[in-house]
C-alpha cells in the first residue's frame, strides 16, 4: 500500500492540471468471492469479477499493471491484470493470506498467514517464496516503511506489533500494543507508524526509530457503547496532517490530526468499516462497510461523506490504482 | 493420567528453520538469550460416571478440554518466545473418588495455577483444598453459588455462569417478543439450579412462565433398538395441556431429556435452553470476530471440532498467558492480583475485551445463542444497556451479589 501511495505522490504532483484522471477502485469482497470495480471519477460501478474464495487484502503494484489478492481459503495469492481482470498467475502465499504489504519497489510481497503464525516473503516476478518468517499468533497487519528497510507485522493474539529487517528477515523489535492489533501504517516521512487494536480500542502511536510508544489515541463516540469502537484500518495522507482510523462496528471513521494525534471528528460510514483507500491525488477516501455491502466515499478536503455504492457480499479490503 | 505438554523455545528454533538462522547473538528475540521464567499451571479434569449424552453426536472426546489446553498452551508460548516466558499445563484426568489426591499432588508440586472442570460440589472441594496454595480457575461448573454464598476468593470462573446463560436467552427471546414461557425442568439438583436462573432471568426481564413442569429421571438404558418410537409417543403426551405459550424452556443440566423435545411437543412451539435454541459460550461453526482461525487452529491441533469445555480450557490458560505478557512476570500472586485489576482484559474471539468481575471473580462474556448448526445471535443484546459494561446486563451484578470474600 505505501509502495501505491509513494509512487502515486509522484503522479498526481505530475497530473494534478487534470482533476478529472479516473482510477479504477478495487474492492475485495469476502463472502461474495469477487472484486467490484468502481471508477474513482463518477464513483459508479465498472464491474464485478471473480477472484477466487474469499478474497480479503488487496493491493496493486507501483506501475498499476498487477493487481495482487489474498484469496485466503484457496491458500494462495492470485494476480490479475487490473484492466482486463483476467488471472495472469498466482503465487505461493503460505496457508491462509490475509493481508500483506508490497515492497516500495514493487518487489518483494510480504504476507501474513492468518493460520500458521508466520510472515511469507514472495518475490513477484520468480513466483519463489524467499522465507518464512515466525511471528506470534494470529499475524495480520502488515506496514512497511517508506524508505523500504523495516516491515511490520501485527498478530493479533500475542499482540505485538513484530519490527522486521525488509533484507535479512529477522525480527529487531515486538512492541506489545493493546488487544487484537489489525493494521500497521506509516506515515509518508516514516517519522511515525500506527498500530491499530481491534479489541483495545485504541491506536498505538510509535516512534520507528526507538520503537517506543509515544501515544495511545482513545475513540470516544456519543451515543456508541464503547464495546462497539473497535479500530482496524489506518491510513495517513501524504502531508502527514490528517489520519484516519475505520472504526468497525461503531460504522465511524475517525478523522485525527496528524501532529497532535488528537481525534478532531467522527464521520459516518456504511456498517463494520474496516479498510480504506485514497484515491492518488487524495480527493476521495474509500471504506469497505462489511456488514452493510457498500462503500463510503469520504470528501477528503472537506471531511464529508459523499456519496455510498452498493459493491458485493461483505466488502473487506480496498486499493485504487495508481494510474 | 498425566501428559505433559511443554513447549521450549529450543524446539520451536529447530521446527523452523528460519527462526533458527535469525537466532544469532545480535538479533533478537533478544529475550531468549537470558533465563526465561517458566509458568507452570495444570488442568485438572474430574470425569463423573453416569449415562451416555442421548444423542451419540455429543459423546465426551477423551481429550476434553485438554485439547483447548495444548492450543492456550501453543498460544502462550509463541508469544512467550518474545517475551522470555516459558508456559507448561500438565493434564490430569481424575474420577470423583481421585480427584482430591489429585489435587494433593499438583499442589505438592507448587503448581500455583489449576484450571478445574468438575461440577459444582467437586469444584469447590478441590478449591477449599488448594486454599492459599494455588489459584483454581474454573472452566467447568456453571452454578451461581459457586460465584454467590459459596464464593471462594482463590478461584477465577472462566466459564459462564447459569445467570449469564439465561439472562443471554432471556434478552433474545424478549427482543423477539416472546415472553411466555413454558420451563421444563429435570429432577436432579442441578436442573433445579437451572431452572431457577431462568426464573430469575424471567422476573428480570419482564417475561412470564405460565407454567412449570418436572420432567422425571426414571432411569434406564439410553439406547434402545426401537430407538424414536416411545419418545414420539410420550413426549407429545408429557406436554399437552399447557397454558398458551410462547417457548418452551427446558432446564436440563444432567441431560436427561431436554434433546427429545424439539418437534415433539404437544403443541408447536419452539424449545430453547438445554435444547433447540442454546445459550453456551461457544459453538464450532461461529466465524465471527476471528473466530474462523482460531476454530482453524483448534481443528488442526485435535481433529475434531471445539466444544465448550475446550473454549473455557482455552481462556483460562490464556488468562494466565495474556496477563503474564502485561504484567511481565511469572510470580502466581502478581499475576492473580492483575488479573483482577481493571487493567486485565482478556481477548476470546467475541468481539470484546472479556474482563474479570471483582465481586465475583466472574470473567465477563457474550453469550452465543446457537441452533444445532449455526449461532443465531450473541447476547447481550444491544437493546440492553447498563451504566458500566453492557456484558454486566447478563448475570449476577454487582448491587445484587451474595459473594463474600
């Protein structure tokens, strides 16, 4: 996801005279073994093409020419051609993939495997796996930095956030974070990364460089018992000004300043919001709302909620090409 | 019986060889290169002889429980290579008349914590016997005296109690409007205790039994080659001329004849409790919350699918792990005393933190309300509100405890 953001930044400072470039959204939908395609200009649906079974992260390569999918239950990562939607190939993912991160080069694929507490590193082009990295139970988020040199792993019952070498594959730092960490996001200058805690219900904030956390960020939503506030997708813009945070069943997405770390406003989403996406220019923000079907396109200059489209059966993951 | 499960760091470097090659002295887990701790507990299950389940589907594996141990245990100590903690759970299968000596010989050993799964009478005698010397946490009784006049301070309860099975019954089957209630009870002491949680659970949720039976255990074989034909015939008749209900409850904690009465009643009303509709604290087929790996994980590890006794096996052990990974220490007395802080939560795939009640030494949790094949809702319900935790809508709460310590 970074490698998309990087190499996005680059595009849209080049393609910023043409506001009306349109990208294809990317939606990964669970329960319904497909992936619904959306237009990132008039936000209608393309298409809907299968995937393979259950399909949950999703991410495109830096040149947008392949599009890569967890298809978890068929034990597998399946590439596909984000124009056409035909399979090209798959690659080896190591059991039950849920949701991995892509080198900013493009190369390699690092993959959490939910069931058997280990991170896979798969070179995209050989189809090898280059290792298998054990982790604690339950890995999940996956977050690299942006320089490339540090992958991050979440897993989700030891509850630790594992600080892994990129080159050599060994683990340097666990920072224990609180209860069932999801999702790992750095920010664009790599100054700071945020673990989100499903069950906690709260944002670790961590400095990378002592692997310290400096913050823990709360979720405090009115009428919202605060069982119902469960953190799980992350995501930063470029100018590290603005976080958010999908809140899952409290059908929420926190809006955080990114230099006080302090929640400025919840805005209202489609139902269980778990992951998100920027358009490249960073116009719009998608959530997948599994509960609800749908995704919810945040207005990012003005923090509203736009508009919502109906997409397949339980909607998990989202990326929009960079091109 | 005695196997010991014990999961070193030296064998998880040899199983992966990846691990192996990162464990040079420069590279962490930098935990593993001084002494780690060793936290030793035991599970101590007492198996009560008496008849088969009715129906052969919930025959008791050998390894009940146990099973639920070895994963806590896997659990535990991947995260322990981490942290420099080491976690054992020995595994003792007793009869009521071994129990105690049992029980004498964990505690001469100085394993300072031992999960239980007994009934009601054989849980607090193994309790009063450990006293100060362990901590008992127990994955198996269910009754509310044990968490009321008979409370012990020295046991945690990781298995819900009748209270919180009822009262999660109790919420669904008023948010479905139906609030007349047929209780079915059986002759025994502990369907007794049952049923009066469901009484309970009905005057504190505004629902009505408009009647009550008591189905008696006479005996006798539960297999029999003429198989349905007597329970189609005396079932109908054992509960005709009933007062208009809404369900029929069934209060069967000895499992004597709640699983014949779905389909079989003299009118066509719905059974729930001990059948038809269940509240319990897990079942094999929800998928929810993570909970499709850790069913996964389980069915790996034993070969078979999870059943309740292995979830309670689960949670307790992991208690003793998630709060030796918090609290970053292995000392018995630290780790119970953080267990009961407000800073000790627990996650166990229901889509909360599970906390532990203070008054009671009750773990909260959600109730799952399953059919024989899926879960149909999780209590509490969201329509139930309370001032500090929605999960403390369900059981025993604070103002209305009897527990002493």
């Amino acid at each position: 996801m970074k490698a998309t953001l990087t190499s996005c930044l680059c595009l849209a400072l080049g393609l910023t005279a043409t506001p009306a470039l349109a990208n294809r959204v990317f939606v990964s939908n669970e329960k319904g073994n497909d992936v619904t395609v959306l237009d990132s200009n008039t936000l209608e649906v393309i298409g809907t093409y299968p995937v393979g079974t259950r399909p949950r992260g999703i991410t495109i390569s830096p040149d947008g020419k392949e599009l890569y999918v967890c298809a978890s239950d068929d034990d597998l990562v399946r590439v596909f051609n984000p124009e056409t939607m035909e399979e090209m190939h798959t690659l080896p993912s190591g059991p039950d993939p849920e949701l991995f991160v892509l080198h900013p080069s493009g190369n390699p694929l690092y993959i959490a495997n939910e069931d058997d507490n280990l991170v896979t590193v798969v070179d995209v082009k050989t189809h090898q796996v280059l290792a298998e990295i054990p982790v604690g139970v339950e890995p999940e988020g996956m977050g690299v930095s942006p320089d490339g040199k540090v992958v991050i792993n979440t897993s989700e019952t030891t509850n630790m956030a594992h600080f892994i070498n990129s080159e050599t594959f060994e683990i340097f730092a666990n920072v224990l974070v609180d209860s069932r960490p999801r999702f790992a996001q750095f920010t664009a200058d790599g100054s700071k990364l945020y673990v989100s805690a499903e069950i906690g219900g709260t944002v670790s904030v961590i400095d990378p460089a002592t692997q310290e956390i400096t913050k823990k960020i709360t979720f405090e939503i009115p009428g919202v018992l605060p069982e119902a506030i469960q953190p799980v997708g992350v995501r930063t813009t470029q100018d590290g000004k603005r976080v958010f945070v999908a809140l899952g069943p409290a059908n929420r997405v926190a809006v955080i300043d990114g230099e006080t770390d302090e929640v400025l406003e919840y805005l209202l989403v489609g139902q269980r919001v778990w992951q998100m996406a920027f358009t490249p220019d960073e116009k719009y923000l998608f959530t997948t709302n599994g509960n609800s079907n749908d995704v919810s396109i945040i207005d990012v200059a003005t923090l509203k909620v736009v508009k919502s489209v109906p997409v397949g059966q339980q909607p998990w993951g989202v990326v929009v090409a960079p091109n | 019986m005695i196997n010991r499960i014990i999961i070193l760091l030296a064998g998880l470097a040899v199983a992966t060889p990846v691990f192996a090659q990162t464990a040079d002295p420069a590279s962490p887990p930098a935990a593993a290169q001084k002494q780690a701790q060793m936290i030793r507990a035991a599970v101590l299950r007492v198996d009560r002889p008496g008849l088969l389940p009715i129906s052969r589907l919930d025959l008791p594996p050998q390894d009940l429980g146990f099973a639920g141990a070895r994963l806590a245990i896997d659990d535990n100590a991947t995260t322990g290579r981490f942290m420099g903690q080491e976690f054992e759970a020995l595994e003792v299968a007793a009869t009521p008349e071994t129990a105690e000596g049992e029980m004498e010989k964990l505690l001469a050993q100085g394993i300072p914590f031992v999960v239980v799964l007994a009934d009601d009478a054989m849980t607090l005698r193994l309790t009063d016997l450990a006293k100060d010397r362990a901590i008992v946490l127990n994955a198996g009784a269910r009754g509310d005296d044990l968490r009321g006049k008979d409370c012990r301070f020295n046991v945690l309860h990781a298995a819900p109690s009748h209270a919180m099975l009822a009262d999660g019954l109790a919420q669904f089957l008023m948010w479905k409007k139906w609030p007349r209630w047929f209780l079915v009870k059986g002759s025994h002491p502990e369907d007794e205790n049952l049923a009066e949680a469901y009484r309970r659970a009905a005057r504190k949720f505004g629902a009505e039994i408009v009647e009550e039976r008591t189905f008696e255990d006479t005996g006798g074989a539960r297999r029999t080659d003429s198989g349905h034909v007597q329970v189609q015939q005396q079932m109908p008749v054992f509960t005709q001329r009933a007062p208009d209900y809404d369900v029929m409850i069934t209060a069967d904690e000895a499992g004597i004849f709640a699983a014949y009465m779905p389909y079989q009643t003299w009118d066509a009303r719905l059974v729930a409790g001990s059948a038809g509709l269940v509240p319990r604290s897990w079942h094999p087929a929800f998928e929810a919350w993570g909970g499709v790996q850790f069913q996964n994980r389980f069915e790996k590890l034993a070969n078979r699918s999870m059943r309740d006794e292995d979830y309670q096996t689960w949670l307790a052990l992991r208690m003793i792990g998630e709060a030796a990974t918090r609290a970053q220490t292995a000392d018995p007395d630290k780790l119970k005393e953080f267990m009961l802080s407000d800073r000790f939560e627990v996650a166990g795939f229901k889509g909360q933190k599970l906390t532990m009640r203070d008054w009671d030494h009750q773990l909260r949790q959600p109730i799952l309300l399953a059919t024989g094949a899926l879960v149909a809702s999780v209590s509490p319900q969201d329509q139930y509100l309370h001032q500090s935790s929605a999960l403390d809508t369900l059981g025993i709460d604070r103002p209305e405890t009897e527990c002493k310590f």
